[in-house]
C-alpha cells in the first residue's frame, strides 16, 4: 500500500482558509459558530484574569501573553457574531437548539454584548498600538 502524499503548506492555508470563510459565513451551522463564540470569549476571560490579577510587576512573559489573549480574544467575539446572530434565525439550520428559549435567548445576549465587545476591541488597539501608530511612543 501506498501512502497519501502531504499536501503542501499552501494547500493546507487554503482549507484552513476555506474553512474558516465557511465558518465566518455562517455555513458551519449555529453550533460550530456558538463554540467558536465560547472559544473566544474564554481566550478573552483568561486574558482578563490575567490582568486582573497580576496588576503589580507581572512577568514580561505575562504581560505578552495577557496581552495577545485579550485581543485574540476580542477579535473572535467581534467576528463570531455576525454567524451566530445569522445561524439563529436560519430555519434551515438543523444545529440551531429545539427549545425556544434559547433560540431567542442566546443571541439576544450576543447581540446585547457585541457593541462592548467592539468598544474593548478599539480601546485595547488604541492603548497598545495607537502610540506606535501615532509616533508618540
């Protein structure tokens, strides 16, 4: 028997890419956008912990770190709630939950949420990259 052939980095970016336009369009379904919402929301939270906790003389590791976790973070909530808002209210999507409560609830919440979320998203890019950007660092 012979074995598959890898296929080449380039390959491999344009499924990822792919996959992640497909996910982005909300062609994934309501379940692999609200996980990828929770992903990002924790990715966000440890970040936030991090700050939280660690406010005096952290780490230069942690502070990196606390750092690209926030805005990791913030960039996928920002960007996962357009599929999650559009998957809810697709009748077509058989990943969507049964119950009516949390068809309306969760992206109710999300949607609630979302602005902040891009407040946070913009602050945090104005505080570490604005003086860089601006020449005033």
């Amino acid at each position: 028997m012979t074995s598959q052939p890898k296929p080449s980095l380039i390959v491999r970016l344009r499924i990822l890419r792919a996959f992640l336009l497909a996910l982005y369009l909300g062609k994934k379904g309501y379940r692999a956008a609200l996980i990828a919402y929770a992903i990002g929301f924790w990715i966000f939270a440890i970040g936030a912990m991090l700050i939280a906790f660690w406010e005096i003389d952290p780490p230069a590791f942690i502070v990196s770190m606390r750092i690209v976790m926030l805005h990791i973070g913030l960039f996928i909530l920002v960007m996962m709630t357009f599929p999650v808002l559009r998957c809810a209210f697709d009748t077509d999507d058989l990943s969507r939950p049964k119950s009516r409560f949390r068809r309306i609830l969760e992206p109710t919440v999300i949607g609630l949420f979302s602005p902040f979320y891009v407040m946070f998203l913009v602050a945090s890019f104005i505080r570490y990259v604005g003086p860089i950007i601006f020449g005033t660092a």
